[in-house]
C-alpha cells in the first residue's frame, strides 16, 4: 500500500482555507488540525469524547489521555495538546450546545459521531476536493512526525508523541527531500 502524502504547509493552508466557506467550518478546522497538531490517528480522532477533551470546568485540556481501547495498540497514552491545538478545539467547541462527557467530541453532519472508516472518508473526499493527490487521513500523522523531526526532536521523542512502541515505524513517517539535505551539508 502507499504512503500516505505528507502535505506541504502550503498544502495544509489550501485545506483550510476550502474548509473555511463550509457549513462547519469550524468543526472541519478542528478535525483537520486535530490531525496535523496532534497527530492523532483517525480512529482515535473519531473516537474522542468531550470528557476526553474538556476539563470539569469547560476548558480544553493540555492533555488528553487516550484508552486502551481508543488506541490502535491497545496501548493507553497521552497526547500533549498544544496551546494553538487548544485555541482550535475551543474555537470549534464554541458551536457545540451540549457538551455532556460522554458524547462524541466531533460529530457529523447528523449530529453523530464519526466512525473510524467514516472519518478516513471525509479526509479522503477533502483532499480529493481540494485536488491534492495522494492525501489521506494518515497525512496529518506525516506531516505532525516530519515537522517535529525537521525541527531537531529526537526520534525516541517522536515514536512516544505518536504512539509507537517501535522508533523503527517512527522512522518511517519522517519524510527526506532536497532541501532538507542542502541545509543538512550547510551544516558542516
């Protein structure tokens, strides 16, 4: 199977830029950037409560603590929610009327929550839309695990941010291109 495309942040602005003319605009941001700033996978995107998300008094956590059951490894962990991930969940949590613990944190347009596959399909569609080839609900994971590489984070950092259990998958998501390299030699 291919890789999924490691979106560009021109890329990521495109995406949000055709999500921002939608009917749930800020839901879609959320989802999107819910991807790209967390690196979340799509099932535990799909998966996420408000209790998951929301502290007792409203506010967003800064850090969600995914089940065992809510991961593909079965495997608990904590995903560490930046203070620009928080802005986003709360912008879109302000068009949220109830916000009891145990309902679906994202939903549909049926008021639902989303399945794993029904959320790898919207992304799939999104990309489609927006014309970039090769996208998939696993490019925010990409883009979230090449950028932190890019940015000098240690590999055994990154294989716990994303969840792994081995930095060898870890490896696998961090993109290598041209640029990368030049900068690499300038170095020496």
């Amino acid at each position: 199977m291919a890789q999924a495309k490691t979106l560009s942040q021109v890329e990521l602005d495109l995406v949000l830029n055709y999500v921002s003319s939608k009917k749930y605009a800020l839901r879609d941001r959320a989802l999107i950037l819910t991807s790209f700033l967390g690196g979340l996978r799509v099932a535990e995107i799909a998966s996420l409560k408000m209790g998951d998300v929301l502290n007792l008094d409203g506010s967003i956590r800064n850090e969600i603590r995914l089940s065992a059951e809510q991961t593909k490894g079965k495997h608990p962990r904590t995903v560490f929610v930046s203070q620009r991930l928080q802005t986003e969940l709360a912008n879109y949590l302000s068009t949220r009327h109830i916000k009891e613990a145990d309902i679906p944190f994202f939903h549909t347009d049926h008021r639902l929550g989303f399945s794993a596959n029904g959320l790898c399909v919207w992304f799939y569609q999104l990309y489609k839309n927006v014309g970039i080839s090769g996208g998939s609900s696993h490019s925010g994971r990409k883009f979230f695990i090449t950028t932190l590489a890019n940015k000098g984070i240690g590999v055994r950092i990154l294989a716990s941010l994303a969840g792994h259990r081995s930095i060898a998958v870890t490896q696998r998501y961090i993109d290598v291109n041209d640029e990368q390299k030049r900068q690499a030699v300038e170095l020496i």
